[in-house]
C-alpha cells in the first residue's frame, strides 16, 4: 500500500520541481533586466552631476584667467597658461602602461602623483574616465581614458585623444546610424561647433577689432557618452511606445557609420584597427558593440551634456 502510494505522489513532486524552475527562469529574466537598468542609471546620473561639476569649474576657471579679448575659445584652450591652471586635453587618455616606467619621463609613478600634477578641470575629469584594453598593433593597451571615441590624436607627442558621437540620425528599419557627428568633451556653446567666430568667448568682432554686443562670455559644454554594458539599443515599434520590441535589435555595423559619418575634429583619425572589438565603447566608431540574442548589438546609448556660462572678467589688450 505504501509503495503504491509512493508511486503515485512521485510524478507530482517531479512536476512541481519542473514548475518552480519554470517560474524561477520567468522571475529571474525580470530581475535582471531590473538590477541592470538600476545599475545603469544610478551611473548616468553619477555621471550626470560630474559632468555638471566639471562645466561650472571650467567654466568659472576660464572666465578668471586673463586672455587677449580677441582669444577664441579653442585658442583659450590652446594657451600655455590654461593648460598648465585650468584644463590641458592631452590628458582625455592616459596610458597605464607608462606608469612606473622609468623610461617615460613625462609621467608620474602612480596615478594618484599624476593626477595630483594635473590643472583642476582634469581632475574633475577622473570620477568620468574608465579603463579601456583596446587591442592595437597586435597587443593589449591599457588606457585610461573619458567615455566615447578613441582616436588617433594630431597633436604632438600626443598618441590618442577622446571625443564624442552624436547620432544625428537612424535608418528607421534597422536602426543603423546614417549620420554621425563628433563633439569634443568640452566645446564652447554655439551654433557651428566647428567655427569659432560662431562662439560668443571673443570680445571683440571677428575681423572687426570693435567690441562684440554679445562677446566676452564663457559658455561650454561638457559631453559625456552613456553607453550601457547590460542593456540593449532596440529599433522603437512603429506600432506605438507600448508595443512588444525585443526581437528589434540594433545591430552593430560601422560600415555606415564610417563611410557616412563626419569627419572627427582638430584633425583626429579614427582608428580602424578596432572595427570588431567588443565593449560598451568598443569599435571603430565607439558606439559599442556587444554580444545580445546571438548577434553583435549596439548598447543602449545616451549623451549627457552639462553646461555653464560665466561672463569673462580679465583680458588682456
């Protein structure tokens, strides 16, 4: 009698194991997809009031130190005296390989020492930089950079700098990037970001030598790229925002994207040696390229952009 019923409960106790699996598998894809968007947005608004942080000192900074009235914005930047108090961009990447380096004189024995010999803005900078490990020239690099694209600097003695990508516009069936621009991570406000007789820092008018109406202003923008190593960009349903979209992946191609796109700023090349390689920032284009539902997808991207403005208080003639 007792091996009968035995028998007859065993079945039940296997469905109910299988059943508790089953919702275990359904609970645990919710709870995961929840842990990361927490995760994900706690850190872009960790990134948000960094940024935020970084534009109201450069901006405050830059409006004290004193310029010909004539000085644009980029030649702010370029001058020795603001390198050396306020903010030097040579500094977006820093290679962690030099560190401890007895042959590289330029930089520090520890990055607290280096950071410790850096103008304030990059200070700012650090809590908004990650670590990178692109695979150029056959090898690993260890760098220590600003999120967004890496690419191969112009300037001198400068071997990579960093900037942004804004998508501009998307194939409504794909979602493929059609238009892509490049912003520096701090950019003067205005509306051709690569003019500066657009920008209102000059005092002066361009090529006038009389005093600007609306000159003498310190308006800059910080942009940091937000792009999610857990979540995934999707194509929005045409049907509406409510509608069911997760077979709607973005792919990651850059094909488009470098063909297509503008070129980057100050003379900057893209790095073709990392089409393919994966990351959150990863790729040639550095929109991401991770590995989702068996395909290679982009992340789910934002820009944050923060922004100050100071009038300038000190010119020289």
């Amino acid at each position: 009698m007792n091996d009968s019923r035995a028998a007859a409960v065993a079945p039940q106790l296997r469905s109910q194991r299988g059943g508790v699996i089953l919702e275990f598998a359904l609970i645990a894809l919710v709870l995961f997809f929840l842990v990361a968007a927490v995760l994900d947005l706690g850190r872009g608004v960790f990134l948000a009031q960094t940024a935020q942080t970084v534009a109201r000192t450069a901006a405050r900074e830059l409006a004290l130190v004193p310029l010909p009235a004539s000085t644009s914005f980029e030649g702010a930047l370029a001058s020795a005296e603001v390198r050396e108090r306020i903010f030097d961009d040579r500094w977006l990447v820093i290679d962690l390989d030099d560190l401890d380096n007895p042959e590289t004189a330029a930089v520090e024995s520890t990055l607290d020492e280096l950071f410790a010999s850096l103008p304030p803005v990059n200070q700012s900078l650090r809590p908004l930089m990650m670590v990178d490990h692109p695979v150029l020239d056959g090898s690993a690099r260890r760098l220590l950079r600003v999120p967004g694209t890496l690419l191969s600097s112009a300037a001198p003695d400068v071997e990579f700098t960093v900037q942004v990508p804004i998508v501009l516009d998307r194939d409504a069936a794909t979602g493929n990037e059609t238009d892509v621009v490049w912003a520096r991570v701090i950019e003067e406000v205005r509306p051709d970001r690569s003019d500066p007789s657009t920008g209102v820092f000059s005092m002066v008018a361009p090529g006038g030598g009389v005093l600007a109406p609306d000159g003498g202003l310190v308006s800059l923008r910080v942009n940091v790229a937000l792009q999610a190593a857990s979540l995934t960009a999707h194509v929005p349903n045409a049907a509406g925002p409510f509608e069911p979209n997760i077979v709607n992946v973005i792919e990651a191609d850059d094909t488009a994207v470098l063909v297509d796109a503008d070129v980057p700023l100050d003379g900057a090349q893209l790095l073709g040696e990392l089409s393919g390689q994966q990351g959150a920032y990863g790729g040639a284009s550095g929109l991401g390229q991770l590995l989702a539902q068996s395909k290679t997808v982009r992340p789910f991207r934002r820009v944050l952009s923060a922004q100050a403005v100071f009038r300038r208080e000190l010119a020289l003639p």
